[in-house]
C-alpha cells in the first residue's frame, strides 16, 4: 500500500497526479503544462482520481479508455478519432 508519509492517507490517483504535475512545472513550457492540467483535471480525475493508487488495477483504466474511446468527444457522444 502507497501511503502519504505526512499525514498517512492512502494516496489517489488524484494526489499522484497532482505530485506529478508539479514535479514537471519547472521543466515543460507553460502551454504544455496548462494542456496536461486540463487533461488531468476534465479527463482523467472524474473517473479514476478517487482510486486509492494502489487499489487502481488494469480493468479499472482499460474500462476508462473504452469509455473516453466511445464517448470522448468534446461534447460527450461522440468517440475519439
């Protein structure tokens, strides 16, 4: 189990991908920075950021492709090209 060293909380994919974001501020563009936040924040964080990292398993993110690839357009009915 992946637990906060700080405070002992269960980590979620959320907070991981926050971690990781932030690692990455200081050496990406701002645009490109702006553009994985959007993706995190619309994209990946409703469906999967309240996972417990170590609970997250490969059907719970293959579900979440075949999701956004079938309904992932801007307007949500449409699938990915």
């Amino acid at each position: 189990m992946i637990l906060n060293k700080q405070n002992k909380k269960i980590l979620t994919v959320s907070t991981v991908l926050d971690m990781w974001l932030n690692s990455k501020k200081a050496t990406i563009k701002a645009t490109t920075y702006d553009k994985y936040s959007y993706m995190i924040n619309v994209h990946i964080n409703p469906h999967l950021g309240d996972y417990g990292i170590a609970y997250i398993d490969a059907f719970q993110v293959n579900a979440f492709l075949d999701m956004k690839l079938h309904s992932g357009g801007l307007n949500h009915n449409e699938p990915l090209s």
